[in-house]
C-alpha cells in the first residue's frame, strides 16, 4: 500500500525520487498532458525502505536497476498541483543513483508507457536544467551543486 492518502485539507505524500546524472546530463520525465517535468521516483509502501522504494519506483518505471549511491536531500514540499489544483503535503527523500552495470536508457528522449500512463524521458544538460519548469524547484539550482551530506529543504 502507497503512502498516500486525501483529507479535507489536501493529499500527503510519502515519497522517492532517483537522480540519475550521465555525462553531466539529468534524466528528467514529464507525463503527457503536464507543464511541468520532475525526476523519476514515486511513492513509499507501508514497511518498505526509502532506498528499496526508490530502486522498485525506477525498475517499475524505466525497466532498469540502478545502484543508490547516497541520500541528497530531504524535501518537504506544500504545493498546488497546476492541472488538478489539488493541495499537496509531499515529503520526498531524493536519492543520487546510478545504472547498474550493462544497464542502459534509449537515446536523449523516450517514451514510456506505465500501465496507460504516458511518461517522455528527457536526459537534458546541468545547464539546461535551470530553465526547465522542474519540480521542486530546488533542483534547478542545486543539481548543480550536490551536496555531500544530506540537506533538508522546505519549499511552501
């Protein structure tokens, strides 16, 4: 079961988020229909380990295993999601990962259809990552810049 759940006041989420960084390039997703990209990731089940979650999340999505390098950053987030403008209370631990040996992702932009969920991949440049409408918005600026022991941020 996801960590999720509605109140009258909003959706919480529990969640993980893999940075896969590739000469020098992010891999970023954005699910058809959206404005907005983010990074690869989703939701923790009761009982699971973050850095389990965030190894299911990738495989389920990118069909690949990757090795958790280390924890970045803790984020709580409180946001309106801009297409249903639903209310969310998010806090996500984002993970520095990388593909497992003679793993490997198709070309500088993919598609990937989860389940009828729609996702396009995009590898895009460290650089180019700050003008990209990203969520959370942290990650433009400190992408480039990885802290080496894990940071705690809250965006409102």
């Amino acid at each position: 079961m996801d960590i999720s759940f509605k109140t009258t006041e909003g959706r919480f989420n529990y969640r993980v988020a893999g940075l896969i960084v590739k000469d020098n390039k992010l891999l970023i997703m954005q699910d058809k229909g959206q404005p907005y990209f983010y990074v690869p990731g989703g939701r923790i089940k009761m009982n699971e380990k973050s850095e389990d979650a965030v190894k299911r999340e990738i495989q389920e999505e990118l069909g690949v295993e990757v090795k958790v390098n280390r924890m970045l950053w803790i984020n709580e987030n409180f946001f309106k999601e801009e297409t249903s403008e639903e209310q969310f209370h998010e806090v996500c631990f984002f993970y520095l990962v990388e593909l497992k040996e003679n793993e490997d992702l198709k070309g500088n932009e993919f598609v990937v259809d989860e389940e009828g969920k729609i996702h396009t991949y995009y590898w895009k440049t460290l650089d180019e990552i700050k003008y990209i409408n990203l969520y959370p918005q942290f990650l433009r600026e400190k992408i480039v810049d990885l802290p080496l022991h894990i940071n705690h941020i809250v965006e409102t």
